[in-house]
C-alpha cells in the first residue's frame, strides 16, 4: 500500500482528513475510511503471520498501532476519538472476518484472542460468538450499534464516544446499557439463566 | 419485529431502567395488561439485560467497566438492614456506598461493596458466603472489618465492611512530610498487618495505596482483604473461561507477574504488592510506567522488564520537599496518577530553591542508596520463590536496615560481590553484550557450513531467544542500574549451550567459542579456557582435525593458556594453529596474523626472539596491508617487534620500530579504553627501555588509572599495569612509592592469578629488587626466593626468567652477607645460561661481588674482566648493565688501593647516568659514592667531600639507616680528616660504621670497611 511511499506524507493527509471529518466533511470520511481500514488490516496480516498458530489478534494493540502510524501522535484528542470510531469498525471487520476464517478452516474450537483495552491480558472470544455478534449488531439502532463498536471493538471511553457522537456521557451509558441488552437477547436467546457455563 | 414496535420496546425498556424494583413490576404488569407479547419481549430484554458474563461483559476494555450497574441516579434507599447514604466510588466489579446501621441500638457508618455479575445459584452463593465467613474472622486492628454480607433484592451479592476514613498510604506520606525512617515504620506496620492475614491464609491479591488508607489519628487499614477472590469470576461465575481467571482483578501498576500469567497466587503475591508499595512510599512513583501502554507491552514489562533501582529514581515527595523544590505541589501527583512527564513540573525562578530540590534529592537517593534498594528489589523479584519468604521478612530486613544492621537482602544475594565486580567491569560487560549479541550473526556461517541450510532459521530463533532470556533473566539485584551482570548472564548462557544445543554439534562449539573470548575479556582464563578446549573437542569430532575452525579453537586455547602462564603448551597449540591454518588459506589473513602475533609473544617470553622477531615481522606485513597500522593488533605486534629487536642488541632497528610505534599515539589526548590503556602502557614501556623514565612513569601511572576505571581491581590488565608503574617508579628512584605499589600489586596478583602465575612471579621479583634498594635485604632475598622456586619446577635451568630470578635472588643475599648462599644461586644461573650469554653479564658481575665480599679480590678481578668483555661483546656501549658492573668494580680497585684509576670511569658513568636519571636518585647517588671514594683515594679529599655531599643528597630516597648512608658517612668523615675538620669527621666516621653495623651487622663486608677506615683514621 501507500505506506511504504512518503510516510510523512501520508501522516499528514491522514491528520488533515481527521481534522475534516472532525469539522463534519463526509467525503473526508470516505477517503479516510480506506486508509485506516487498509492499514489496520496489514497489521492484522501481521500480526497473524508473527504468531505462528495464527489465530490470535490484538485488537486495541492493533488500533493503537494503526493510528500512530496513520495519524502520529500530535493530534488532538477530538480526532483521535474520530480516528477510533473509523477504526472501531475497521476492526469489527476484521476481527469477524478473521472468526470466519477460523471456523471455515474447521478449527471452530480455537479462540479468537483479542486484547482489552485498558484492564486485561489478552482475552479469547469463541468465533461462534463473535460471529453471532456481528449478526445481532446488524439489528440495533445505529445509534445503538455504534456505541458497541466504540467501545467494544475500539476501546473507547464513554465520554469520547460522547464527543463523536456529539450526546451526553449519560445517553452513551444508557444506550449501551439497552444495546447490551437487545445483544444479548437475540445472542443469548436461553435467556438470563444461560450463564457462560452452558456455552 | 417492526420498527414502531422495537421504538416502542425501547421506550418502555428504559422505563424500567428508571424505575425501581417495585416500579418496575408495575411497568410489566401495566405492559402485559395491553400486550402479554409486548411483555413478553420486554421481561427477555431485562432478563437479557441482568445476564451477566457475556462477550460484552469481558471485564474492562472492550466492554464497559460499569454495564448492568446501578445508575447513579439509581441509588438504592436501603441494602440489608443499612441506609444508603451516598455512593463513595465504583470500579470495574461493583460499587461501593456509604451506608449507616441505626437499628435504635447502635449507630455505624459502613462501607457497602455491591458485586456486579451475581451469585444466582445455590451452590455459588454458598461458596461466597464461605469465603465471607473466612474473611470475617479477620481481626487485626490494622485490617478494615468486614462485618456482614448478603444479596440484595436483585441478586447481587454485596458486602458490609468498616468505613475508613483517611488517606491513601502514598498521599498521607506526602501530606504528613514523613521522612525516609518513619516511612518506613508505616510501612512495616502494613507488612505486619499482611502477615497476620496469611497466618490465616487470606491473601489480598491487591494491593496498593489506595487499599491502604491512613486515617488522621495515624492508623493504618487495610481495605478489601480477600475481596478481590470473592470477586474472581472462578468464585462466582464458577464456569469463566480459565483464561480470564484472576486477570481482570488487578490493577496493571500493581500487578505481580504470576498474576499476568495467570499463574497460581499465593502469599508471594501479596510481597510483590507489599515492594510496589514500598518502592512508591520511598521514591514518589511506581517502578514501571504503564500509563497509556497497550495491555501486551505493559505485560510484557511487568512479566520480563526489571525494575529500577529505588535509589536512582527517587525524588522527594513531601509538601515542603516539593515547595522548596520549586516544583508545583504535587504538580506531577495530584490525583494519585503520577506523570513522569517533566510538563507537570512548574519550574519557578528561585535559584536557590532548585539547589535546594537537588541537595534534598541528593539526600534522599543516597538514603535509600544500597540496602534499601536491595530490599525493595527482593521484594519485586519476577520469581515468587525468590522474594522474601513472608511479609514478616521484609519486616524484619527494615529493622535491620533501621537498626545498621547487616541485612538479609544483601546476604541472600549470591551475586551481592559479583555486582561490585560487574560494576567495575563496564566496559568488559559492555563487550559482553556486543559479542553475546553477535552471536546471532557469527553463528549463521556455522550453519552454512554445516549444510543445515533449512534449520537455520529455526536455531537462528533459538538462539535469539536463548540471548533474550540471558539478558532478561539477569537478576536485578546482581546489577546495577542498567549494567547487567555479565557473570551471571555467562555462567547460565554456558550452561544452557551446553544443555541445549547438544544435537547441534557445530552450532554448539561456535557458541561456547564466542562466550569463552566473553570469559576471556572478563579476565576469567580458567573458565574461557574450559568452554574453549569443548569447543575444540567438539570442532575436532565433528568438523575434521585439519579444519579451520579446529586451527581456531587451537588458536584460542593456545592464546589462553598464554594467559595463564602456560607457556610451552601456548607455543605447542598457537603453532599447531597456525600449522593447520597455513595448509588451509590461500594466502595469509588477519586471524593467521594474530595467532602468529601470540605465538611470538610467547616466543620472546621464553628468550626465543630471533624466531619472535620473524613472526613478528610476517604478523606485521600482514596486518598492516589488511588492517591498517593503526589497528589494535598491528599496534600490538609493531611493538612486539620492537622489543625483539632491542633484545636482540638489534638497536637501530629497534629504534626505528619505537619511533614508528610511538608516532601513531598522541597520549595527550587519550581517552579512557582498553586500547588506549594498552597503548599507554606500551609507550611506557617502550620509554623505560629507551631509558625515557622520567617520560615513562607519568605514562604508567595514566594506565594504571584508565585500567582501573575500566576493569575490577584485580583483574590481569589492572595489576600488569600497577607492576609496570610500580617499575617506573622505582626508575624515577622513587623507591617508597614504588615499594608500596608493587606490594599492592602482587597482593592482587597473589589473590586473582594465583601464587605462581607469571605477572605474580615477575611483580614478586619487582618487588624483591626495589626491597632490595631499599636495603630490607631478607625480605628481598626471601620474596625473590620464592619465586625461584616456583620456576624451577617450571622452567628449563637456561630459561632467561629463570636465569633473571638467580640472579636477582643472589643480590640481597650478597648484600646481607650470606656470600655462600649468593654464591649458589650466581652459579645455578652461571650453569645455566652458560659463560656466553647476555644474561651472564650481571651473574658474573654478582660473583664478583661475593668474591669481593670475601676478600678474593684476585677472583673478583678476573670475573669483573669477563663481565665486561661480555658486555662489550653483547650489549650496545653505554648499556646500564654495563654501568652497573662498572660501578661494582671500582670497589674493587678501591680495595685494591687503586680506586683513583676509576676516576675517568666512574665520571663518565655519572655523565651517562645523569642523562637519564634527575637529581636526587640514588642511582647516581650509588655512582658518586664510589667516585668520592676514589677522590679521596686519590688524594682530592675537598673534591671527595663535594661529590660525597652530592651523594647523601641524591640518597633521599633510600633510608637515613640503609648501610650505604654508613658507609657514604664515614668516607665523608674521612674526607673531613683529611681535610683537618678532624672532630666533625670522626664523628661522621663512627656515626657512618654505627649505621653499617645496625644495618648489615658487625661482621658483615660492608663494617668491616667502615671499621678499617675508622681505626685508620684514628690511628692517622
């Protein structure tokens, strides 16, 4: 891709697309879209060629990763949270794309290893899971969805993705809270007693 | 489901968000009156939404911290039996209210902890009750209670424990100004408090300030014993994923390494979290800096990066530290969140106020310099096992620490001496690292060659993880700062290429190869000696006894056993080496060059120099169209060459050699490196044997103070040079200086190279000839004596050494007057380098002196011919053997009533001598004496007394009580006599015997002299 071209260059298209779509410009998006998207997805390529199982992934590694690479380091905190939320969906791409793979490959009892964000080692998810969250996604609100994705595949806190989303820190709680629960309804169809001990 | 539909359920959803359990009910019934499906689908959207361990609910990052909590617009009115009074904070697992008791019988404020997630079942509500039960037995006044626990009416699990009201540990320290000692009584207080709890096996599994409050009274509590179990998913969930078991739970600063592997926690985990504390009470930051890092890096850290060392990090925290400082108040920790960026430092423009922040910080790191810091790094060791035993022992090491006492930290570590070594040893560690790290390419050739092309970069990988290990592995406590223990990173690199590349026999033996040339630049012969002679086996098994890598390792071991004073083997391996090597190369190359380089070193050494000066020649030519003249090894050899030549007699040719050798280096402008020491100290010697002292000494005085700062005390290079200075100084005639020097020198030499290593037996003779000088002739004779006996056993009777040792063993005991004893060991010397050698020169001479002593001045007169004819012969005119011989004989014509013939010659030895030695040095002083005697001999008794005075003058430097002042004395004094100052000269005539006789004895050659002269003078 264009990375291995004028880096620099890239940086600072990459920054002034941010700073664009920060002050609402919708084409900007969509050329900054495919950057981001592009280069997330070269590092997942990676990533997963380092690890020779290769079927893990470390998603807010990846993130961070992309974004120093994509945007630097000297921006705005306003941008980065833009640039997250362009990523968050990069990411929820590849990580289900990555699920498939898996389960297509017959090897559906491996996990899909993703990183938190803030607090954990690395976590595995079952690709069945990750897969059927993926479909149940496709139902919310997009409101709804866009708070999960935030925050689920590209660590957002609550008041960035407030700030993207231009509503309080407490809509954000509330309707991932309600997403959380429409989720979790159509994924966990037994109900609240189907704890993780049944899956 | 239509949209209008799903609108309307969201709606009604969060209706019953809002609501509180009983409004909720209401809502549903209301619903379900209208529309039983509506209903329906809204119960499974709360059943969903009270589910719990679900993808989104992986614990902290990629799902929201506080998802299925209580809002706080949700706070609940009561929980149990307490009042909610306000909520005090929420994490990842719960939230925790403050709430009071007031049934009419008591009052109390609690601290309610309500668990997110819950224990729906029986079996697992049982087990939290368990567990609660366990904890609720904790009583320690210095251990919050927990005082009762339930499930709330929404089945979440939740527990009452004593609100504490006070100060996390780390801002109480700060606010109160503690200093370094009452932190550390704090601290212990905690530590104690940690015990008690895992005498009743509870570990608390997180520790940290904020866990740790200090109320204003000065009490300590410790928040949240045991809780961070109870909340473990494995407690609760009973079916979580292993991988999440007990990872969630911590707080990355805190965060023991057993704890992000997931490995079993234990006591030893709750002692990590106890050194975390320490270190932020004594330094004002944590040990690792994770803030913003991605999970994997800080994870890595924790599990591989070492911590710093307390002392070099610490900066004073107290509110009067940081104002005096200049530093904004807490600037940097206002929050408990500690910014090492210096941004958060608000400089103000007081001068003194940043001195006073550097001294304060001065004071600090020194405080907590050494055991402190040993202290808290055993605490913080990666392996459990290797931390204190228990929280009590790290008690128990402050107060030793407190009370000056030696401490367990310090004991415990193995590498405690290893350290100082290391820490001396920068550059060789430096070196160390380079080659251990080059490994990685070095060995890809051996691979090749081994046509295990398709393996290659799977041992490439195993090597590299095998260095990686090495490096990580290094044990904090046996390093300083960020210098790594090269000894331990050796010992177990060694062990592990032995272990592990078993199978790869060529891999295997360029390995132990390369950390055998590590062990080597350390000074550690012994051992790169038997990881080279593995090596070498191997190569010869498994890659042919011709190959050029078994011409290598014999090379090695050859230049090794050099080292350590094996000197005929080193010949017999670097030739064989080069043997093989020639039949193998086209044509020659640099590692040729060395060995024959080496080779020649040897030669020279064992008197060989006509064959050393041709390899030294062939080394050059070689190294000087591959390398360049400037290399370290053409340096090296250019002054071999050198010092062949003028052994040689090959003057001119030697001269050329220095001057080209001598022009490469401005020793100006050195800077210190072992090259530049090498350097230093060849010139040194290159100048003494030009007879340049006075140039020579400040030169090895400059290597020996690079040398010390660049390697440990006593390593080889260190004493080599201290021995070289130690000769510079007794040339300068500075003989009490030069004494003490190479005392120094050969105690270290005695203690790291062994009794008999050559440099001990060369610095053992050093010191015997400056003894000698000084006129401590029993220690001389006793110092050199022993040396001979080691020689004898090593070296052939015609060995130059060997030869050497005779001769200097034969002059103190010459001097103090055991003339058979002397007379013995000149004529084992004379035997064995037979009547022609250049080393006969001064055995013959010493003969002479016996026979002189003995009064066989017949004997003494023929030997002193052939000396001469000898030195004539074989040495350049003017050489300081022949000086010496010169001087000894015009004693004998002295005796013989004819000292004024050596008039002429003793001037002219006074003329050459002054040229090279400053006035005062008693090597001129030993010149005048004679040439007064002679003066006087010949009648000149008012020039006799100014060349006599001119004699005591240059004897500054030996003792006021050495014979030679006796006897200088007493010709003075005859001189006087003679001169008509009768009374003044008889005095100096008595005085000058006295001297003689308490020195050497009364029946010694030397009074007897003095005696004669004293009656003559009487009777005159």
């Amino acid at each position: 891709m264009r990375m291995d071209g004028n880096q620099n260059g890239l940086r600072g298209d990459v920054t002034q697309l941010l700073e664009a779509v920060r002050g609402g410009d919708a084409r900007a998006m969509d050329r900054l879209v495919p950057l981001v998207y592009e280069e997330l997805r070269a590092l997942a390529r990676r990533e997963l060629h380092r690890e020779q199982q290769g079927h893990t992934l470390h998603a807010t590694a990846l993130v961070h990763e992309a974004y120093i690479k994509l945007a630097g380091s000297a921006v705005p905190a306003s941008d980065r949270a833009h640039f997250l939320a362009i990523a968050s969906r990069a990411m929820r791409q590849i990580l289900v794309d990555h699920a498939r793979r898996r389960k297509a490959a017959k090897r559906g009892g491996d996990m899909v290893c993703t990183t938190l964000a803030d607090a954990g080692a690395p976590v595995e998810f079952r690709p069945d899971e990750l897969i059927a969250l993926d479909a149940a996604l496709e139902q919310l609100e997009p409101r709804q969805r866009q708070v999960v994705e935030f925050r689920f595949f590209a660590g957002m806190e609550e008041k960035e993705i407030a700030d993207v989303l231009g509503v309080t820190d407490r809509t954000v709680r509330r309707e991932w809270v309600k997403a959380r629960a429409w989720l979790y309804r159509s994924m966990y169809p037994d109900g609240p007693s189907g704890s993780t001990a049944t899956r | 489901m239509s949209d209008e539909r799903r609108r309307r359920l969201d709606e009604l959803f969060d209706e019953v968000l809002d609501a509180s359990p009983d409004g909720r009910e209401g809502i549903l019934e209301r619903v379900g009156a209208e529309d039983p499906t509506l209903r329906a689908d809204l119960e499974a959207l709360v059943a969903a939404h009270e589910r719990s361990g679900g993808i989104l609910d992986t614990p902290g990052g990629l799902a929201t911290p506080g998802a299925g909590l209580p809002d706080p617009s949700e706070l609940p009115q009561r929980i149990g039996i307490y009042r909610v009074v306000s909520e005090l904070g929420r994490g990842g697992m719960g939230v925790v209210f403050l709430a009071e008791r007031d049934d009419g019988q008591f009052w109390r404020r609690v601290a309610i902890k309500v668990i997110s997630g819950g224990a729906r079942s029986a079996d697992q509500r049982a087990r939290f009750e368990a567990e609660r039960q366990i904890l609720a037995t904790l009583d320690h006044p210095n251990i919050a209670r927990l005082y009762d626990g339930g499930v709330t009416e929404d089945g979440r699990p939740y527990l009452v424990m004593e609100y504490v009201d006070g100060l996390p540990i780390d801002e109480y320290c700060r606010v109160n100004e503690l200093t370094v000692e009452e932190r550390i009584r704090l601290f212990c207080t905690v530590a104690r408090a940690v015990h008690h709890a895992h005498r009743r096996l509870v570990v608390h599994r997180d520790l940290k300030p904020t866990n740790i409050l200090v109320t204003n009274d000065g009490e300590v509590k410790l928040l949240d014993f045991g809780i961070a179990k109870i909340l473990d998913p494995s407690m609760l969930g009973g079916a979580a994923p292993q991988t999440r078991t007990g990872l969630h739970l911590m707080t990355p600063e805190y965060a023991a390494p057993e704890q992000v592997m997931g490995e079993p926690i234990t006591t030893a985990t709750d002692v990590y979290g106890l050194g975390i504390v320490l270190f932020e009470m004594l330094t004002g930051r944590r040990p690792f800096a994770l803030d913003g890092l991605a999970p994997v890096e800080w994870a890595r850290i924790i599990v591989q990066e070492l911590p710093p060392l307390p002392s070099s990090v610490a900066e004073p925290t107290s509110e009067a530290a940081a104002g005096a400082a200049g530093f904004g108040a807490e600037g940097w920790s206002v929050s408990g969140e500690h910014h090492p960026d210096p941004a958060f430092y608000v400089p103000v423009d007081v001068d003194s106020g940043r001195l006073a922040a550097r001294d304060q910080r001065q004071r600090l790191r020194r405080l907590l310099r050494g055991d402190l810091d040993r202290i808290v790094l055993k605490t913080l060791r990666k392996e459990p096992e290797r931390r204190y035993g228990s929280a009590a022992r790290i008690v128990e090491d402050l107060e030793r620490h407190l009370e000056g006492r030696p401490v367990e930290a310090r004991a415990d570590s193995a590498g405690y001496r290893l350290r100082k070594y290391v820490s001396r040893h920068r550059v060789s560690v430096g070196a160390a690292a380079v080659v251990a790290l080059s490994l990685v390419g070095g060995t890809a050739a051996a691979l090749t060659q081994a046509g295990r092309a398709t393996r290659q970069a799977e041992l490439a990988a195993r090597q590299r993880d095998l260095m990686f290990d090495l490096f990580r592995l290094s044990d904090p406590a046996e390093s300083q700062g960020d210098t790594i223990s090269a000894r331990g990173i050796l010992d177990r690199g060694a062990a592990r290429i032995e272990q592990e590349f078993g199978e790869e026999p060529v891999m295997q033996a360029a390995m132990l190869s390369d950390v055998a040339s590590i062990y080597e630049n350390l000074g550690m012969f012994a051992r790169a000696e038997e990881l080279a002679r593995r090596a070498l086996e191997l190569r010869l098994q498994n890659q042919g006894e011709r190959s050029l890598e078994a011409s290598e390792s014999y090379g090695q071991v050859g230049r090794l056993l050099a080292e350590q004073g094996e000197r005929e083997e080193a010949i017999e391996l670097l030739g064989l080496s080069l043997d093989i090597r020639h039949s193998r190369i086209s044509r020659p190359d640099s590692i040729l060059a060395r060995t024959q380089s080496d080779l020649a070193w040897q030669l020279r050494a064992g008197g060989r120099h006509a064959e050393a000066a041709q390899l030294f020649e062939q080394a050059l030519q070689v190294q000087q169209d591959l390398l360049g003249i400037d290399h370290p090894e053409a340096a090296s050899t250019l002054f071999g060459l050198a010092v062949s030549h003028h052994e040689l007699g090959q003057f001119d040719e030697a001269e050329a050699v220095f001057e080209r050798a001598l022009a490469r280096f401005d020793t100006a402008t050195m800077r210190p490196h072992p090259v530049a020491a090498e350097a230093l100290l060849n010139i040194a010697m290159i100048r003494r044997l030009r007879s340049q002292l006075y140039d020579a000494e400040p030169l090895a005085a400059s290597a020996v103070k690079m040398r010390e700062a660049l390697y440990d005390p006593t390593h080889p290079d260190v004493i080599e040079a201290l021995s070289e200075w130690g000769v510079s100084l007794r040339d300068v005639g500075r003989y009490e200086d030069s004494e003490r020097v190479l005392a120094d020198a050969l105690d270290r030499a005695n203690r790291s190279l062994g009794f008999d290593h050559p440099l001990t037996l060369t610095t053992r003779e050093r010191r015997g000839t400056v003894l000698f000088h000084l006129g401590r002739y029993a220690e001389a004779a006793a110092t050199v004596d022993s040396s001979i006996a080691v020689k004898r056993d090593r070296l052939e009777p015609d060995d130059p050494n060997y030869i050497m040792a005779l001769s200097r063993a034969g002059d103190p005991n010459w001097m103090a007057g055991r003339l058979d004893r002397a007379e013995d060991l000149f004529r084992q010397a004379l035997d064995g380098a037979g009547r022609t050698s250049t080393y006969s020169i001064l055995v013959l001479d010493g003969l002479a002196n016996v026979a002189l002593a003995r009064g066989d001045l017949v004997g003494a007169d023929s030997l002193f011919e052939e000396s001469l004819g000898l030195a004539a012969e074989k040495l350049r005119p003017g050489h300081r053997y022949t000086q010496t011989v010169l001087v000894d004989e015009a004693f004998l014509r002295l005796a013989q009533g004819r000292g004024a013939e050596m008039i002429d010659t003793l001037e002219n030895v006074l003329e050459i001598r002054s040229e090279i030695f400053h006035e005062p040095h008693p090597a001129l002083g030993r010149t005048l004496h004679p040439l007064g005697a002679a003066y006087l001999a010949g009648g000149d008794p008012a020039r006799a007394e100014a060349v006599l005075v001119r004699a005591i003058e240059n004897y500054a430097t030996i003792p006021d009580t050495h014979w030679r002042m006796g006897d200088v004395s007493s010709l003075l004094g005859a001189a006087l006599v003679a001169q008509g100052r009768r009374a003044e000269g008889m005095r100096l005539l008595r005085e000058g015997h006295a001297t003689v006789v308490a020195h050497v004895g009364p029946d010694s050659w030397q009074s007897r002299i003095t005696a004669a002269r004293l009656a003559a003078a009487r009777g005159s």
